[in-house]
C-alpha cells in the first residue's frame, strides 16, 4: 500500500480491494458529493497492480 499512501489504515483481502485515483476534490469538505470519489478517466502508473479490473 505504501505506493497509494504513507499510511496504512486498515488490511483488507486482495479481493476486496479496488485502487483507482479520485479527484483532488475530495480534500475539500465543502465538496460534499457522492462525485468526489468517481474513478478518473485515466489509470495512474502503478495502480493497476491493485485494482481487480
């Protein structure tokens, strides 16, 4: 995980664990939408080793 962030908050199984990057909107709380999550149209280098898709 250390290649997604410093941090490693909680352990989930393989198969449960979908890595996609998400807009910069999302640290800013005064985007309080279910948008802020959506997948970006483009793959980041070294994500797709932890996506299931």
């Amino acid at each position: 995980m250390e290649s997604i962030h410093d941090r490693m908050p909680v352990v989930l199984p393989k198969d449960d664990l979908d890595a996609y990057e998400i807009s910069t909107r999302v640290n800013n709380p005064g985007n309080d939408d279910p948008q802020v999550i959506d997948p970006l149209d483009h793959e980041r280098s070294g994500l797709g080793e932890f996506s299931s898709g």
